[in-house]
C-alpha cells in the first residue's frame, strides 16, 4: 500500500487557529474543485496558544503535483492512528 503523506501549513500568532480553521476550508474547495473526494482527510491541530495547522493528506505519488500547486510549508509520513 502506498504511504500516505501529510501536507502541512504552519499558522503563528494569536489567530493561530481561527486561520488554520479558515486555511481548512480552502483546502477542502480545492479538493471539491478539483474533483479530489478520494483525497478527503484534512484537518487542524492547534500546537499551543500561539501556533496552529491545517493539513491535507495524500497519496505520496501526488505529493509534487499538490506541494507545487498549494506550496504547504512542510510534511510527514500520515499514519492512521493520527485520525482517531
């Protein structure tokens, strides 16, 4: 099975969170858009007070199309356990 990997957008400051939620729901149009329902775990995590993410996971043979397109800041191996 092919690893699934995580693209991650880092939010700092004191509307870490709230712009991570927002930065979410552009993930999930492009995903609409774009005709990508397979690809559909996103999410956010707050790290602390003053800095959130949002991610988008994808198969790891997508990642160069997706990573020029949407310029996340950085990623990692998904693993499933991650979504409980």
């Amino acid at each position: 099975m092919e690893r699934q990997i995580k693209l991650i957008w880092d939010f700092r400051g004191f509307g870490a969170l709230q712009t991570a939620t927002h930065h979410e729901i552009h993930i999930k149009e492009f995903i609409k858009s774009n005709n990508l329902e397979h690809f559909h775990i996103t999410g956010v995590e707050s790290i602390s007070d003053m800095h959130a993410t949002a991610f988008w996971v994808v198969p790891e043979s997508q990642i160069m199309t997706y990573r020029d397109i949407l310029k996340p800041h950085r990623a990692t191996v998904y693993t499933e356990h991650e979504n409980k």
